[in-house]
C-alpha cells in the first residue's frame, strides 16, 4: 500500500498524471527514513530538513504538515503494509502540485509515503569489498539548492551508471572548484589517526541527518577530533580510513580507493554509538 495525501492506495493504482510536476521539473523533494518497532530514527531531524527545504523551495507547507501529523501518517502506512516489527525503509516524498511550466500556478503541495521491510534493525558495519572512484564528469555546485534532499539527481544517476559500468560499488563525487564532497548516496568521513574530517555544507555536499549526528557524536567524543573542512582528491589514498552515511545504511566503510586499501576500525567504534542515539532521538 502507498500512502497518497492521506489515502492508502495499492501499490499498481496510478496516482500521478503526466502534469505531475517531480515528473516534468524534479520539483520535489524526499526523506528517507529508518523505522524499528515504533520508532523512527532521528525522525525531528528528518522533520525540520524537510520543513526548510520547503521554505527554501517556496512550497507552501500545510497547516497539518506537524511532526506528529506525518509520522502518524508513516505510521499508518507502515500498518497497512503489515511491517509491524523489525525494519522498515520510509520514503517521504513531497512535490508541488500541478500546474504551469518551469513557473508553477501554485505552491501547494502533495505527499506520498512508501514503505519497505528491511532485514536489520541496527546500523551494521558491511565489511565486504567496497571500491570507489572519483566521478569527474560533471560536478556538483557549491550552493544550498546541492545541500537539500530533492529529486534533482541526475548527476547522481549518471555516477551510478558509470559505478556499474566500471565494477566500482560508489563513486566519489565533487564540486567545482574540484574538491571531493561526496559519494552518490551519502556523505563522506576520512579518518587519519584520531582526526575524522567531513566537507563543509558550503563545498555542495548534502545536509544529511547521519552526518549531522555523527558530527556531534565525534565533536562529543575525547578519542577523535572533528574537522569540518575541503577534501582534495590527492588526500584519499593518505588517509586511514573512508567512510560513508546515510540513513538508511547508517556507516559504509570504503576497502579500496585506487591502490590504496583501507581498515574500518573506526567505522566500527562509530557505529555502536550511532546505534544508541538513534534510539534516543
């Protein structure tokens, strides 16, 4: 069952017209967002994102769009689909309604929900192979509109392609001034002895809930020091590890970066405390 703007429809019922604007523009934007029996990890976070994405977009946000009314919402649709324990994968998608071209006839807005059963209810560490490339075709702008969680990802798309056309499992992606931002899916982490480095906001990278929290649980911590500052491409094969987030997957360890390999021993101390504040809010 899918959830459209209140109504739980089945899953092969079309819901869009070819005037739908996430279709036509990528007017829209989306949450992705981990469920455990009841809870929905960082689900304020996730929230209040959405919440300025929209301002920033100018959407106008409904009246009954509060925290507990969506959550109640996902909730309802996560029953539904009979996914009462264990995990579950939300997707929240919110677009501008029909109407006009590049320039919209209104701001008003849509929401679908889709759920799926996932098979861990904790953040694991997966410690198979994982090469990456950089992705040096096109590049990522350094401006807010790269900071949200909307469905402009073309750019993302065409690094997938070429992730599986070239046997990597991600790429790494960056800006315009040639600075590493990112992965396809997620935020980047380099550690270099009890230094843990991620780019800035201001470089292009995603605003992501993952990478926020594990922020304040590295700048919380007396084992490592946080540095929030630009990557070059010549630093990946100088560091200890790299690492990805996001909040579906939680910490991906990267294994190999050109000729270098890497351990994951950080990778693996992080993600038992992630677990715990997930769980906490």
């Amino acid at each position: 069952m899918v959830n459209y703007n209140g109504e739980l429809l089945t899953e092969d019922k079309p819901i869009f017209t070819n005037n739908n604007r996430a279709f036509k523009y990528g007017d829209a934007l989306f949450e992705s967002v981990r469920y455990v029996n009841g809870t929905l990890f960082f689900w304020e976070d996730h929230y209040f994102r959405l919440m300025a994405s929209m301002r920033i977009l100018r959407m106008e946000i409904p009246m009954e769009f509060t925290l507990e009314f969506l959550e109640e919402e996902i909730k309802k649709t996560i029953t539904s689909n009979k996914l009462y324990s264990g995990a579950v994968r939300v997707r929240l998608t919110v677009f501008r309604n029909e109407g006009g071209l590049y320039t919209p006839s209104t701001n008003e807005v849509s929401y679908v929900i889709e759920t799926s059963a996932m098979e861990s209810p904790f953040f694991i560490i997966e410690e198979g192979e994982y090469e990456v490339e950089l992705f040096k075709d096109y590049y990522v702008n350094k401006d807010m509109l790269s900071n949200l969680k909307s469905t402009n990802k073309i750019l993302n798309v065409v690094a997938g392609v070429y992730a599986e056309e070239n046997g990597y499992a991600n790429c790494l992606l960056v800006n315009t001034d040639k600075k590493v931002v990112e992965a396809i899916n997620g935020n980047l982490f380099l550690v270099k002895g009890n230094e843990i480095k991620t780019p800035p906001l201001s470089d292009g990278c995603l605003d992501g809930i993952i990478r926020k929290n594990l922020m304040k649980i590295i700048a919380g911590s007396e084992e490592y020091d946080l540095v929030e500052d630009s990557i070059s491409p010549f630093e990946l094969q100088k560091v200890d590890e790299l690492f990805i987030t996001n909040s579906i997957v939680g910490i991906q360890p990267i294994s190999k970066y050109r000729k270098k390999e890497f351990e994951a021993k950080v990778a693996k101390s992080l993600v038992g405390k992630l677990n715990a504040k997930a769980r906490i809010g």
